[in-house]
C-alpha cells in the first residue's frame, strides 16, 4: 500500500486544497503539521531542501508544491 503524507500549515492555502484534493481522489494520507511538529519539519526541509509547504511524501519521493500532473502520475489517479 502507498504510504503518503502530507507536511502543512493550519494557514496555508495551498495545502488545504491539495488536502481538499486528494480526499476527493479517496487518497489515504497522513497529515504533518510542521508548525507544531520540529521534527517533522526538519525532516521536510532535510529531504527537500525546501521549507515551504505543502509538501507530499508519497513512498519516500517528495513533491513540493501542489504539482498537480506529477501528484496524478505518482498516485496512478485520474485527474
């Protein structure tokens, strides 16, 4: 089974409707809150050289942003 989480804020915009979307996709995820979980987002930033949310970990490759084509292809979801 994939494994898939997703790093966010309580603000961020962006990660609510890439949470939005893959609810409706029926995607199973775990949601991190990096603003409350250090470690956490010190393994996002780690990983992505990034620290900027939202950010999917789907079976250990990382996606920053809501790439919405590369999310569709690694899930094998139609969009």
């Amino acid at each position: 089974m994939t494994k898939v989480r997703l790093f966010t804020t309580p603000i961020c915009p962006y990660c609510m409707t890439l949470k939005k979307f893959l609810q409706e996709k029926g995607v199973d995820f775990e949601l991190i809150d990096v603003s409350e979980d250090l470690e956490a987002q010190n393994e996002m930033v780690e990983k992505t050289k990034q620290s900027t949310v939202p950010v999917l970990d789907i079976d250990g490759e990382f996606i920053v942003g809501f790439d919405r084509k590369a999310i569709v292809e690694k899930l094998n979801i139609k969009d």
